[in-house]
C-alpha cells in the first residue's frame, strides 16, 4: 500500500498543535465480552402527536444492552507488539427492525491517549434511540507527531477493520452495513473526517455504506475531495483553547462551496468538552436528527437546513426546508406531526423545485425541553415515493440569570449581583424568586422584573452575599413560573493561615481553614462511582503573601500512579486551577497543576497550563508533600504567588478556581470528582469564584 503520510500531515495540520488533550481514560483491560443491561438515557421530549415509529431514532425507546471489548483485530502497534484492539458494542433491546443503523464512534486523546468507555454516555445515548453504535479503540503512540504519518496510517486501517467487522458480524447483532454513520471528538472526529475523505478519492464509497459524518471538534483537513463526501454535522465550542472554533468555521465553508449537505452546532461559551450540561441535550438532538434525515437521504425530498432551533413559550419559530436536486418536479402538501398545543402559522404547500418555510406558534404554557417536530412530504402524484424529516426546537427559558460576586473595597465586603438576559422574543414581566440558604432556613428573595424587552438585561444588587448554590425561578402575572434552574458555580472565601503550615503529608493545623466538599454525584465523571468510600474527600484552601495552600484529604479504595511527567493525570492525583481577574473582570492567565504520589513514595509535580512568560513542566518552587495510609490519601502543596505570575495579593483579590481528583484503579484511570468544573474538561467559563479575604 502507497504511504500516505504526507497526505495526512497535510489534511489534519491543526492536529498537530493539539499534541496534549486531557480527556481520556486509560487501556489495557483484558478483552471480554460482557454483557450489562443500560435505562434508556435521560434526553427526551415533552408528549408529542405522532407515532412511535416517526419517532423511532429520535426519542429514547428502548432499554440498551452493552457488550464489552468485543476485539475485532490483533496488530502489531508502535512497540512492535501485537495489541488486541476492542470496541464496547451498544444494542436496543427488544427492538423489532431486523436490521439496524450503526453508529461507529472514535475517542478524542491527541492520538496518544483516551479509551473507547470516554464515549459510554453518548453511545447510550443513540442506542436508546434505535441505532447499535460501536465505541472503539485504535492504536496509540506515546509521542504521535514523531511520526504522524505512520501514527494516521495505523489508525485509518484500524477504522477500516472496524467496518470490516461490522459486515463480518452483521446478522448475529443485526446491523445494517450499508446503513453507517461514522464520528469522533477531537483527534477521533478527526481520524472520521480523514477516512471518509480518504476512501472517496479511492472510490470506496459504496463499500462502507456510510450515510452520515459526526465530527465533534475534530480538527479540519484542507479540502473536500468529491461532492459525494457524506453529509456531516459540525459541533464545536466558540471557547475551545485545543481546537479552535474557527477550524470549523472554516470546514463548514469547504462544506458548503463543495454542495455537500451539512449542520453546524455552535456551543457558545463553551470549550472542548462535548458533554458540557449546557448543550448535552442539544448534542444528542441533533445529531439524532440528522442521522435521521441523512439515513435514506435518495427518498426525500427535502432536507432541514439546520436540525435544531431555540425559542421560548409564546414565541414563533421558522422551520426551513431545502429542496432536493433529486426530486424537483413534484407539488403538494407537508403534513405536519408536532407537540401538543403547538399550531402551524403558515401555509404548508409546496411547489416544484421550490424551498419552503414553515412557522409554527409555541404555546404561552410550553415547558423548557427538546420537542420533536416530523414532516411528512405528501405529493399530488400519488405514485411519488416521499419520506419524513424531523427537526426539534430547544424550548428554553425566557430568562437566563448570572451571579457575578465582587469584592466592594469601600465596605470591604464581598457583594452579588444577578443579570437578568430576556432571551425570548418577547417582553418579559414578573417576579424573580431567589431560593437560597442562610442561617434562619431557606430564604425566598424576591425581585422584580418590569417589561424586559427581547435581549434587554436588567442589573439586580442583591442585598446579601451568596455562598451556596442559589435556586432561580421566574413567576408570570398569571402564575406561571417560566424557569426554575440552579447556579451550579461556587464562591470561596479563604481565609489567611491562622497558624504556620507546614508541609508535610498532615493536615492536622487545618482544621480551622475554609474547606470545600468533594462528595456529591453532580461532582463526579466516574461511570460507576460507588460513593465517598470509592472517591471523596473534603478541601483546604488558605493564603498568605507568599503562598495559597491547598490541602485535600481522600477517601480512595485504591491508589494506583505509575505516571510521569505530564501523563501523571492518568493516574490517582490532584489537578487544580487558578485563574486571574483582570480590570474588566475577565478570567486571565489560567494555571493548571498536577501533583502525585508513586508506589516507590516518589512526588511528582507538573504544569499543563501557565500565562504567558511561564513556563509548563515540572513547578520547581512548588512545595508538595502527599501520604497515604489506609484508604486515605493526604495531598498538601504550597504554591508561591510567584509561580502563578502574580506579584502582589491583598484582601479582597478575586481568583478563579477549580480542583480535581483523579482516580485510577488497576492501571485504569476511571474518572474524577471535580470541585466545580473546567479541568476534566477543558472549560475555564467553568470555574469557580475565590476571594482572598481577611480574618475576623
């Protein structure tokens, strides 16, 4: 076979400034075939007016059975040795299609790292919905951009022998091998993009069946070689800092200057993490859709132009359909299946050779939610073969709440204010409610909202700080309450050491410093966490005009770290994140550290992230001391201000922070538990706020 690596190089450049992506487990359990039965997932709609089978593909339906490392090769990788190569098989049950779609889905991991059990939730997922989706492994190299030729070629061919598998094994799990859709996060949307790329310049294309493309990420190849490249859907985060956002933009007008049929999912404010709480929902919408209306794409005559769209209770939203080169003669009628109490605004006749636009009117009483909308093409001809296309609207809330805490230097005194956006379309009165806890029980502030126009912003000082997680609702004149969410940020205020610390595995002269909890199942990315007595523990954090002291005591049933230098993460240790406030209140100059205890009773230290003029690595003035007894592990740091490129501390500095916990047992990293978010996953906007404050 001809080398292709110079092919590669070129088509996923932006690859190579992603060398380092955090975001994976490890490999190497035995292979098995295990079998575990998943709950349907938990993204689904309101009631809607169609049938189950319109449905089918879009909604959660069926109880989902997993077969685990499954192998379906054996080759030798860069070690020169053979290395099994596994994939985690998710089927619907009790589904009665004889023969289902498949969904072949590639981990992210910078080529070097992750596992197939990193894309668990969204295989689920797709599973639920009638698809049999496969998550699997590919060949990895330690160092993949010493040789990025060789490293692409191993994992193109290993694409090719997991859809080679799929026709080998296609009656015993019922799928449909001329019915794929083939994606990835990151480094695996990538590997998606490359192969499918790659086998049209060589004619492939009937080979493989593939109907659809889902790249989540994934950096962008130079160029589209065929108009018959399948059609794709794009999502990525405006605030990727790994793969940059206009890396998509930019493949989405190859795309389109090509006339190959794609979507773009926009995740605004967003980083690289795909399963942000925010946009999940929307994720598996989306591409659920799209699969959907790409799957048989010959037999429709239309097409969404976008999948997904927003609005809120009481507004109008435009359904836009494109024609179909391949039918355009025909006329008629779209016979529209949509939730209940939701009506068409406009005519739903269509002409020959002719796009459409179909409103519909929200319901005033409409609920946040994904709701499934099918159309249904019916042509005055009746010998014309036409079939559905679905799309959904996102029903958000009319009003959408940030919390921003400052530190006052006139009262000295830490204050809130909440944001109020109107992110309807229309004018927003009523009162908002702020449940919070304080010392006399839980407390109903209430405030009110007075003709908010649509994208207007109101200002509300609160009368008092907020520490703990506030629950927002908003209440209509008539009674309706039109949001109900909770803030999921939180607000440190470390005190300065009222005692010296020392550094030295013991947190005993802690007692009396600000803690912080990690213990609760939102905090954790662990498929199968069992509780605090697998992982959990509570936080330190203290300063004084030197250092920030940070301790952290963990309940862990097993401490397994083998790691060095940067890969520590992938063993049991701590990562944490400062982050800096600058005049306009902006997070700036972001560190991120990791610190570790090996088997041997060896620390190590490392820096992934720093502000400019500093230096990543080994954190040389970092004081570190970590024990372990029992199932109790004890990480003790003191980082000089210095070393996170600030200069001068005084009472009332505001910092951004996160921390996070890794855990790994049998070599295995599973997950973590995180205080806050944005390290597991890359996303600073995640962050929570701390405020160095002074002793009463």
């Amino acid at each position: 076979m001809r080398n292709r690596g110079a092919f590669y190089f070129f088509v996923c450049l932006i690859v190579l400034a992603v060398a380092a992506i955090f975001y994976s487990q490890g490999s190497g359990k035995e292979a098995k075939n295990e079998q575990t039965d998943v709950q349907p997932a938990t993204v689904s709609s309101v009631p809607v007016q169609a049938k189950t089978d319109d449905l089918r593909f879009l909604e959660s339906q069926f109880t989902v059975k997993a077969h685990e490392d499954l192998i379906y090769g054996t080759k030798e990788n860069f070690r020169m040795e053979q290395e099994n190569l596994a994939l985690d098989l998710y089927e619907p049950e009790n589904d009665a299609l004889p023969m289902r779609p498949v969904v072949v889905f590639f981990h992210g991991g910078g080529f070097s790292a992750g596992d197939k059990r990193d894309a668990a939730k969204i295989s689920n997922e797709w599973a639920s919905r009638g698809y049999v989706v496969l998550s699997a492994n590919y060949r990895l190299r330690d160092e993949p951009f010493q040789d990025f030729g060789g490293t692409l070629n191993d994992a193109m061919d290993d694409v090719k022998s997991v859809l080679d598998w799929i026709k080998e094994y296609q009656s015993e799990y019922r799928m449909d091998h001329n019915r794929i859709a083939i994606g990835g996060d990151s480094a695996g949307g990538s590997l998606a993009i490359n192969f499918a790329n790659e086998f049209l310049r060589d004619g492939n294309r009937n080979q493989y069946g593939i109907f659809a493309i889902i790249d989540i990420y994934g950096p962008m190849f130079e160029n589209v070689k065929n108009a018959k490249f399948p059609p794709m859907i794009l999502i990525h985060g405006t605030k990727d800092n790994t793969v940059p956002y206009q890396s998509s933009e930019r493949l989405s007008g190859i795309l389109r200057d090509q006339g190959v049929y794609y979507d773009f999912l926009t995740m605004e404010g967003v980083g690289h993490n795909y399963t942000n709480s925010k946009y999940w929902d929307s994720i598996v919408a989306s591409t659920s859709h799209f699969m959907r209306n790409t799957m048989d794409r010959s037999d429709k005559t239309y097409l969404t132009e976008t999948s997904g769209l927003r609005a809120s209770a009481g507004d109008s939203v435009v359904v836009r359909l494109k024609r179909q080169p391949t039918q355009t003669d025909v006329k008629g009628q779209i016979n529209m299946q949509l939730p209940e109490g939701w009506k068409l605004a406009s005519d739903s006749a269509f002409e020959p050779k002719s796009d459409i636009e179909l409103s519909v009117k929200v319901p005033d009483n409409a609920v946040s939610g994904i709701y499934p909308i099918v159309m249904t093409p019916k042509s005055e001809q009746e010998t014309s073969k036409m079939t559905s296309i679905s799309a959904y609207v996102k029903v958000v809330d009319p009003l959408s709440i940030t919390f921003n805490t400052y530190y006052d230097v006139n009262s000295k005194q830490i204050h809130t204010q909440a944001v109020v956006l109107n992110s309807s379309l229309s004018d927003q009165t009523g009162q908002l409610h702020i449940k919070r806890q304080s010392a006399d029980g839980v407390q109903d502030d209430q405030f009110a909202i007075d003709s908010l126009t649509s994208g207007q912003t109101q200002t509300i000082e609160l009368p008092f700080y907020m520490e703990d997680r506030p629950t927002v609702s908003f209440a209509k004149p008539n009674g309706d309450f039109a949001l109900e969410t909770t803030d999921s940020k939180n607000v440190l205020l470390s005190l300065p050491q009222k005692r010296e610390i020392q550094i030295d595995g013991s947190l005993e002269e802690w007692k009396d410093q600000t803690t912080f909890a990690l213990n609760q199942e939102e905090q954790v990315q662990i498929p199968d966490w069992n509780g605090v007595e697998d992982l959990g523990g509570t936080g330190y954090i203290s300063w004084d005009e030197n250092n920030v002291y940070i301790g952290l005591e963990m309940t862990d049933d097993k401490h397994v770290q083998q790691n060095t230098g940067g890969d520590i993460w992938q063993g049991d240790s701590m990562q944490f994140a400062f982050s800096m406030i600058d005049s306009d209140g902006k997070a700036t100059g972001t560190n991120e550290i990791g610190v570790a205890l090996h088997q041997d009773g060896s620390m190590a230290n490392w820096r992934w992230a720093a502000p400019q003029g500093i230096d990543m690595g080994e954190v040389i003035l970092l004081d570190q001391a970590i024990s372990r007894s029992g199932n109790k592990t004890v990480y003790e740091v003191a980082v000089p201000w210095v070393e996170l490129g600030i200069f001068e501390v005084s009472t009332g500095m505001h910092l951004k922070f996160s921390l996070l916990c890794n855990d790994n047992d049998d070599g295995i990293r599973r997950g973590w538990i995180e205080y806050n978010g944005g390290i597991g996953y890359k996303d600073e906007e995640a962050f929570g706020d701390l405020f160095l404050i002074s002793n009463p």
